[in-house]
C-alpha cells in the first residue's frame, strides 16, 4: 500500500473551534440536522471530559502504527488526530508513547477507528481518547499509508481541518466550512432547550408544549382506563 502525507491542509478558524467546544456531541449533531455523528462504537476511555480541535487524519493498514508516527510531524496546537484502517482493525495501535508526542505538539485528543491501550497512563496524562475498542495487542511498522487525506468512520467522512468534537456521549464531525453557522445554529437550539428545561422545571408536560396531543390523535392512539382495557380483552 503506496499513500501521501499532505502538508499544510486548511483548518478551520480557531476561535470558531472554541466556540463550538461550548456545546455537546448532540447538541452540534441536532443543530446540523442530525448528521455528523460517527457511531456509537467510538466511545470515550475517560469521563466527564469535551474536547473540539481541527482534524488531522491517518489511513493506515490495520494491526500497523506507521503512518501515525508520520501524523505526529504534522500535528500542531489545537489538532486532535484522526485515525482509522483500510479493514476493520481492533489491534492497540496507540498508547502513551504516542500521546506524550501530541501532548508535547499540543494536540487535543485522539479518535480511533481502532484499538488503544495505556488506558490507565492516558487517563493519568489527561489526554482524552475515543476508540472503538481497548486492546493490549500490538503492531507493526512496515505498512505505507496516507495522512491528511479524506477518511471515512461510520460513513462520515472527515477531511484534515475538519472540527472534530467528543465527549461522553460519542463525536461528532463538523465540516470546516460549516463550523461558523453551526456555532449560531447550536447557540439557538441551546436556547430554546433553555426554555423547555425551566417549563419542564414548572410541571409543563412534553405533550402539551411541543403539541403532541394531536399528533397522539392523528397516529390514531386512545386513551382509555384500566377497566375500558381490561374489559376488551374478556
């Protein structure tokens, strides 16, 4: 397997990185439709802990780091690496050594397609973590693949400088393009969240807020007592 190591690949806009690391992984995915989300087998080895930062990915063969010893020279402040495998993969592709290079690079965080081990070092360093499984198995180093090309997970696709955004519930994939309108789009959805809590808070029920009594009626759903119930079935 021949690939490339692209340099230098446009980002998106830093402070709009920022901003969006003020909201959660549903909250980005809802303002933008419903999309962006990679799967829910991509899970955190860490709790209470977001991070959003500019993507820098890695195509490589499975059961073989090389190409993320390659990413490590392109990453820089604010990046979170992105990696995933040709074929499905569980192998322990990364491990502490590999995050005291990031950290050191200033990188946020790692996503991958993939295993991780050094759970426990990761956790002591802070350096949050997402991957698909947790693995001791190790790799190798003899396999040519790509970095900051296009990458697919879960059939999104993530292209170098895209924002990438984690936390407990999962991650999230946000189009550099579209970071700036997402931001606004997420601020809107908080507030109107913002004003169905304190309703909720005030004893108004879903049903009746989002007007969910008609829709009951128009699918055709009954209301009918214990005994109405009861006495169909005899």
């Amino acid at each position: 397997m021949s690939g490339v190591i692209v340099t230098n690949p446009p980002k998106a806009d830093a402070k709009d990185v920022d901003a969006l690391a003020q909201y959660g992984v549903a909250t980005v995915s809802e303002a933008m439709g419903r999309t962006g989300l990679l799967g829910p087998e991509i899970r955190p080895i860490q709790q209470g802990v977001r991070v959003a930062g500019t993507a820098v990915t890695v195509l490589s063969w499975p059961g073989d780091n090389l190409m993320i010893h390659a990413a490590v020279e392109q990453c820089g402040e604010g990046d979170i690496l992105v990696v995933t495998t040709t074929s499905p993969s569980t192998d322990g592709m990364f491990g502490e050594l590999f995050a005291t290079a990031l950290q050191r690079r200033g990188v946020r965080g790692v996503i991958i397609n993939a295993g991780i081990r050094d759970t426990e070092e990761l956790r002591e360093m802070d350096f949050p973590a997402w991957s698909r499984a947790v693995s001791a198995q190790g790799t190798v180093k003899a396999t040519g693949g790509s970095v900051n090309v296009p990458v697919a997970v879960d059939s999104q696709v993530i292209r170098a400088g895209d924002v990438i955004l984690a936390d407990d519930d999962g991650v999230v994939v946000v189009p550099r393009e579209r970071v700036r309108a997402t931001v606004e789009a997420s601020e809107a959805r908080e507030a109107k969240e913002a004003g169905a809590r304190a309703a909720f808070i005030d004893g108004e029920l879903g049903l009746d807020r989002y007007g969910l009594r008609e829709t009951l009626k128009r699918l055709g759903v009954e209301y009918k007592t214990y005994e109405e119930y009861e006495g169909e079935g005899s």
